[in-house]
C-alpha cells in the first residue's frame, strides 16, 4: 500500500470557486505554504451524505483558521456544478455560501494523484493533514457511505502543532491542553503509570 503521509503532498493546479463565488482557473495548493491545510475530497455535489461533511467544515473553518489552517475541498464535478450547489439553499438541497474553496477535478488527475479516485470515476472521502512546509502528516479516506469527524481533522492539527512545538508525542485520544509524552522510553512508562 502506498501512503502519501511524510511525502510532499502532490500539488496541483485546477479551477475553484472560492469562497466570494468568484471562479479561480489558476488554483494552487502550494500558494498555501506557510499554513496548514485540510485537504478534503468528497465524491459529488448534490448528494447525501457529502453537504453534511461540507457545511461541518464550515461550522468549524474559524477554529481551524485560528490555528492557521485552511480547508480546501475537491470532486470530480465542475466549478460550474460547485457554484451551483453554493447558490442553492440548504433547505433545498444545497450548500448555502460555504466559506472555503471548492476545487474543480474534471479530469480526476488530483484524486488519482492522492490515491482516492475509484474505479466508477469518483473519490472517496480522503482527508489530507498538510503542514507548513507542504507535507502530508496526516490521512484518513472512508469509504462512500461513511461520513468523517470533522473534531478528528481538528485533533489532529492541534496534535501536530503541539508535537511541532514542544517535540513530546500524542497519546491516543489525546485533546489540546491534555499531558502528551516524551518520546523516550522513560516518558512513556512515565505517562502510562499516571494515566492508566
């Protein structure tokens, strides 16, 4: 199995509707260095289970941008369909006015780069952790029917961060302000006996 976790994450130029609905042709991740990113794909608009995930991320995108992290979401669908969906209210179906870009993957070459693009020609719901310097550290993909824990994604950037700054590793289930670990074998024992 091939993993893009430590690797540079595939950049990539395509069309996005941002979130002022204005349509940008010369999209590209690594105009986001210097921040963190979610990296989200979901497998079409005007579906079921894909708004739920969507308007999520936006209930949640000023945490995340608090901690200098963007969301940027990805299908196989046009832009055109994108705005569309934006433009049609959630009490009918819609996304309402989603406050991060939706990017454009017509010829599936994003999804087939991050692994997710199924054979029938969409993807399934990958999430990528993408750091500063354009790495990908974190990943999880769920198959269609499974919707993500947008909490998780949120976990996990604070994880980074916190391993980024202070160098002691995460526990499982490990939250912001919580102990972490040394990572010596010293530092867990020690961990272990105080919370176990």
């Amino acid at each position: 199995m091939n993993t893009l976790v430590t690797r540079p994450a595939p950049d990539f130029t395509a069309t996005a509707v941002l979130a002022d609905n204005s349509i940008k042709e010369d999209f590209k991740l690594s105009d986001y260095r210097g921040k963190y990113v979610i990296l989200f794909f979901y497998p079409l608009d005007f579906t079921f289970v894909c708004p739920s995930e969507i308007l999520a991320f936006n209930k949640h995108l000023s945490k995340f941008q608090e901690k200098n992290c963007e969301i940027i979401g990805v299908s196989i669908d046009s832009q055109f369909s994108h705005l569309a969906w934006k433009n049609t209210p959630v009490n009918q179906g819609g996304i309402g006015q989603v406050q991060y870009p939706l990017v454009a993957d017509l010829d599936k070459k994003i999804s087939r780069n991050y692994g997710v693009l199924l054979d029938v020609g969409i993807a399934l719901r990958g999430t990528f952790l993408i750091d500063k310097e354009g790495l990908v550290r974190h990943a999880v993909v769920n198959d269609l029917p499974l919707g993500r824990n947008i909490e998780e994604a949120l976990r996990m950037v604070d994880a980074l961060q916190f391993h980024e700054k202070y160098g002691d590793v995460c526990p499982a289930n490990w939250k912001d302000g919580e102990d972490a670990m040394k990572p010596t074998a010293e530092g867990v024992a020690d961990y272990l006996t105080k919370h176990n």
